[in-house]
C-alpha cells in the first residue's frame, strides 16, 4: 500500500472534485459585472407622462334649456392645436411622437375642421345643456431634465401639454344655470 492511507484518498478526491467549475459557472464568472444600481448614463432627458383623456374644446360653447332638447349645427372651420404651459423644455414634435407611442396614433400637432356637423341632445328637465366643438385629446406633463450618474434628477423644469387628436366632435355637459 502507499504511503498514504485509503481516509486522505478520498479526502483528496473530494477536494479535486470540489474545485472543478461546470462550464454554466464558469462562463458567469468570466463575463463583465452588471452596473451597480442606481448608476445612469447621464445627460438631458425630456419625457411626457401622466396622460389623461380631455376635449380641446375651440370656438363657441352653446347652451340651451331649461330641459328640452338642444340641436347645434356646426358650419364654420376650427382647429385645435397641441399646446404647452410653463417654459419651452420640449418641443411639439416630442411630445405628440411620445403620445403617439404611448396612447394613441392618432395623436397630432394640430387638427382642423370645415364640414358640416349637427349635434342634438336631450337636456335633463331644470338643467341647461352646453356644448362645444373640438379635438378629444390628452393632458400630460413635459419635463426635462439633466440627469446624473446616480440617476438623481438636476435642474428640472416642467409643464402641462394638451396634445390634440384627430378625433373631432362634440363634447356636451349640464349646469343648473
């Protein structure tokens, strides 16, 4: 027999065996390390978000009542355009590509109209019917931003925007007066 006895055999068999890497592992270790969290690229960003449905309403709003029926024939052209509150951070452009990516495709720098269109609406007894012609948009919020390698935001500014559609019509509401 050897010098050495059948216990440290298999003790060093199991080490040998212990240091082997399967091929998974070892490419896992070979590859770079992920990022840390939290770490950006940096830079100026521009974003738009928070959407919500909304009618530009353009021109007139008619009203009638109480009760009865109210009927609006609509014969003159109107637009609506996409418009920003706050100071210029982004442009219309940006911010009707990023709604048209986001929510609807049909989203526009602006929309016009010159048919005809008659629009006609019960009005609920004692209440006085309103309506107005124009786009069914969106509201957001445009921001920019610079953004550091923490991804912490730096000399933010922000604004609303109300991006037109190319759906068009009527939007009707009641008042008690």
């Amino acid at each position: 027999m050897n010098r050495f006895g059948k216990g440290s055999m298999l003790a060093a068999a199991a080490m040998m065996a212990a240091s082997i890497i399967s091929p998974t592992v070892a490419l896992a270790e070979e590859g770079p390390e992920p990022a840390p969290e939290g770490v950006c690229s940096g830079g100026w960003r521009s974003n738009v978000y928070g959407y919500s449905s909304t009618h530009i309403g353009s021109g007139p709003i008619y009203k009638d009542g109480p009760g009865g029926t109210i009927v609006v024939t609509r014969t003159t052209a109107g637009a609506a355009k996409t418009s920003f509150t706050g100071t210029a951070g982004v442009s219309v452009s940006f911010a009707v590509g990023e709604a048209k990516a986001e929510i609807s495709r049909e989203a526009t720098n602006e929309v016009s109209w010159g048919t005809e269109h008659q629009y006609r609406r019960n009005v609920s007894s004692g209440k006085y019917g309103n309506t107005q012609y124009g786009s069914w948009g969106h509201n957001a919020t445009w921001e920019k931003y610079y953004e550091l390698p923490s991804c912490a935001k730096s000399q933010r500014t922000s604004g609303a925007v109300k991006i037109a559609n190319n759906s068009i019509g009527f939007r009707y509401w009641e008042t008690s007066y």
